[in-house]
C-alpha cells in the first residue's frame, strides 16, 4: 500500500519544470498541495492498486511538435514530437515503478535506466572490451543494431506474456495491462487540437514506466549461448535500452565474421516472434584488429555496412580505436556552447555563477563520457580539449593575453580537463566496485598490455598514465592563437 508520507518524498523529488498534460496541473502544483489533498490522493492510488484499473483519462496523450533545426518545415518528419501527460498519472507511474522493478531482475548486459548504471560505463565495458582484444592482437566483429520504433513497436499481449513468467505479482500486472489498453493521444498545433487516434501497440513517451517495460520486452534478445561450438565463447552484448550491439572476437577474422554471422541468422525469428524490426540500412558493422573486412554481413537477406567509425551512445570510435571523431565532436558542441553563452560568460555576473555556468553547459559537453574514452586520447587531442576550457575561462575573467592560463585555473580554483576527467573516472569506478549490482564489480578491468598497444579506460586511475596535457607550452598558445 501507497502512504502519505511515501506520496509526499515522491513530490518532493518531482522535476519542477515540466510541462502538464491535458489536466494542466503542474508538478509545482502538486508540491504545495495540503496534507488534506495528499491523503486524498493516497487514497486514489490505493484504490488503483486495489482493482487494478488505470484510469481512462490519464491514458490520453497530448502531442507537440517541436521543429527540427535546418530541416524543411513542410514535411511531418521535421518535426520532433513530444507527448505530455497528466503529472497526476506519472506521479502514481513513478510509485508503481518502485513495486515493479525488485520483480523485474534485467539481464546484466543491459545498462539503460538502472540504478548505477549509465551510458559511460556501457561505453567504458565496451572500449575496454575492444581495447584488450585488440592488444591481444585479436579481431573483433562489432554490429551496432537500429531497432526501428523500437518502443512504438511492443506488442501488449506479448509483453503481458513475458511479464506473467516472472515473479510480479497478478494485480500489477492486471495495472499494466489496464495501462497499456485504450491509450490514445491528439496533436495540438498553434491553438487545434486534431481527433484523438488509438495506440495499438507501443509504450508510452513520456512514462517512466516505458524503458522498463521495454527492457523487460526484449530482455531474451539472442545470443550464441545455446548454439555453441565446441571451444568457442558466446558474443559480447552491449544493450542500453534500445541501443544494441554484439561484438564477436577470434585471433583470425573470418572465424569472428562467421560467428557474427550466424548470430544475425539467428534474429530475425526473435524479431518475427514479437514483432519487432530492424532498419538493416541504419546497421552498421566495424572491423577492430584486423585489415579490411573479408566477407560482407547479411541481415535479412540485406548486406549490413562496413563502417570506418561507427556512433555508440552519443561516442564515435574508429576501427584502430581513435578518438579523433569523438574529440571532434565534444570540441564542436562545447565551442558551439561556448558560443551560444558568450554574452553571460563575459558579463558582470558573479565569478562563482559563470564559472557554475560554464561547468553545466560547456564542460559537461567537452568531457561527455570522457572516463570511457579519454584514456585513448593522443596528446594533441587532449590538447584541443584543455584550449576549450582555456578559452571558456579567460572569457569569464576577462584576463589578457599575457596571462597564463595556469595562472587562470589557479584563482578561479579550476581542474585541468585531464584532472576533472580522472576526478569523474574514479568516482564512477568506486561507484560500480562498490555497488549492489555484483555484475559491476570490476567491470572494465585492467590488463597487462604491450607499451604500443591501447590504453584502458582503467588507466585514468593511474596517476602516471594520461596524456601530456601541460597547459601553458607554447605549442598550446599557438593552438589558441590559430583558433
């Protein structure tokens, strides 16, 4: 049973700027609601969780659209939609959430909204997987799946199914289903509102609820576990909610195409079986280790791409594992925030407020992920990195040129990129040894590795490991010069 004390935390924790559904009651509403209103509330959540009845109105969906940059507005697909529902059901969602999750023990491949878990350390368990089997002068095979619509596409009656063979308790599953059944939602453009459409199939955007019973859905995703040849060990799989990968490793690289292979064989009956698709022209396959690929991926009859560099959970890595593509993608968006800012950043607000402000919108997109990868970087990349934040904290102390930057991080109290990066990584790595999750404890661990081969993400927490990232060289000055 639901308590007022429990319903009051869980409104404390709500995000406070969020738009309201179709009822119009905000999260900032319900935080000032009286005790007399909480208890009322209390009530009618109990009452759900007594007849297992998701209420009517709460399964409506208001759509908008929001508009892609650069693309043209007279087409549907240049539009982002975004669905907002009642604060009230997502309140009671959240609490549910709670009751289900303990029944629902996910495979431990799959890192995507699970407590101490996160897109970094998915990417640092899988850079540190092709970095040891390419210092092991061994191949690996990596397919990186496109789901398409992945979550649009559950089938309720199969996701009931699967539910029913665990340990969830009948009247949470009989909410689910009453939760899933009759959805609808309506578009709201400019002042119309269209005619409400029906929801067959799919989870809903925007409900807490929808990563987890995704997961669940596609927790059997296939391997080569029970298709085994003698000596041979299964594929790495890599999942973050809809994010799949599979890599497959061999001393010889047709041994790890044809074990890739016969996984992708493998697919399409589970993708048939619950009605799930893959758009094979957005899959792509990387070759680590090896030279060019000898044979050519089918999926469904359909050659699967050979890439160069591929893009996994918002990183790109190359076939010889550079971070080149990655570097240039953090310096892009973190030169484009600093941009973007440049107005408060050199304004007369106070130092201890712009430097907060440079941390959350530039350096968070300068070192996205960094504990994963940022051991890999050369020199040089780290370089173009720390000139990022060299430029950021002379616009916000407005120093002149003659100025050392060393001298700037020292008054303003800041790390170096390097040192805040190794500050990330031992925090998230004393956090997964440390965590409840067992599968965690030494993930992505260190190995002995010849002196040219890749480092591990592992290395950051050696504190003579890392990049030559001496801030004020005067290789570095002219760098920002140029720039």
């Amino acid at each position: 049973m639901i308590t007022p004390l429990e319903l009051r935390k869980t409104i404390q924790r709500l995000p406070k700027r969020k738009a309201p559904g179709k009822d119009g009651i905000t999260n900032a509403t319900l935080t000032k609601l009286p005790k007399n209103c909480i208890q009322a509330i209390t009530t009618l959540y109990n009452g759900i969780l007594q007849t297992g009845h998701f209420p009517e109105a709460w399964k409506q969906g208001r759509v908008i659209v929001i508009p892609k940059p650069g693309k043209d507005k007279r087409l549907p697909s240049s539009y982002r939609p975004i669905t907002l529902l009642s604060h009230v059901a997502k309140l009671f969602e959240r609490l549910l959430l709670r009751r289900l999750v303990p029944h629902l023990p996910l495979r431990e491949e799959q890192f995507g909204f699970r407590s101490d878990h996160s897109t970094t350390l998915q990417l640092a368990r899988v850079i540190n997987h092709l970095a040891s089997e390419y210092n092991n002068k061994r191949c690996t095979v990596g397919v990186f799946l496109d789901m398409e619509k992945a979550f649009d596409r559950v089938w309720h009656e199969g996701l009931l199914a699967k539910l029913i063979r665990t340990t969830t308790p009948p009247a949470l599953i009989k909410i689910i289903a009453s939760f899933l059944k009759g959805r609808s939602f309506y578009v709201s453009l400019e002042g119309a509102d269209s005619q409400p459409r029906l929801i067959q199939a799919g989870v809903p955007q925007g409900s807490c609820l929808s990563p987890l019973l995704y997961a669940a859905y596609t927790d059997d995703i296939p391997t080569l576990r029970d298709h085994l040849r003698e000596g041979e060990k299964d594929v790495m799989l890599a999942l973050y909610a809809d994010d799949s990968a599979y890599f497959a490793s061999s001393y010889h690289q047709i041994v790890a195409t044809n074990q890739m292979q016969r996984l992708l064989d493998l697919l399409p009956e589970w993708l048939d079986r619950w009605r799930m698709a893959v758009n094979v022209g957005k899959t792509a396959a990387l070759l680590t280790g090896g030279a060019r690929p000898l044979r050519q991926l089918t999926l469904r009859g359909q050659d699967v791409e050979w890439k160069t560099s591929v893009r996994y959970l918002g990183c790109h890595f190359d076939r010889k594992l550079r971070m080149i593509p990655t570097v240039d993608q953090m310096v892009h968006q973190a030169a484009a925030a600093r941009s973007k800012l440049h107005s408060l950043l050199t304004s007369r607000l106070p130092l201890r407020l712009k430097l907060k402000i440079y941390g959350a919108y530039v350096r968070s997109r300068l070192t996205y992920a960094a504990p994963a990868w940022y051991a890999l970087c050369s020199a040089n990349q780290a370089r173009r990195m720390q000139i990022q934040q060299n430029r950021c904290l002379r616009l916000i102390v407005g120093a002149p040129r003659y100025v050392k930057n060393d001298v700037i991080h020292r008054d303003t109290k800041t790390p170096t990129v390097e040192e805040y990066v190794r500050r990330l990584a031992r925090t998230l790595f004393a956090r997964a040894d440390n965590s409840a999750c067992t599968h965690l404890h030494g993930i992505a661990p260190l190995h002995a590795r010849p002196p040219d081969g890749r480092p591990l993400p592992r290395e950051l927490l050696l504190s003579t490991s890392g990049p030559n990232t001496d801030i004020d060289d005067n290789e570095n000055q002219e760098e920002e010069d140029a720039e």
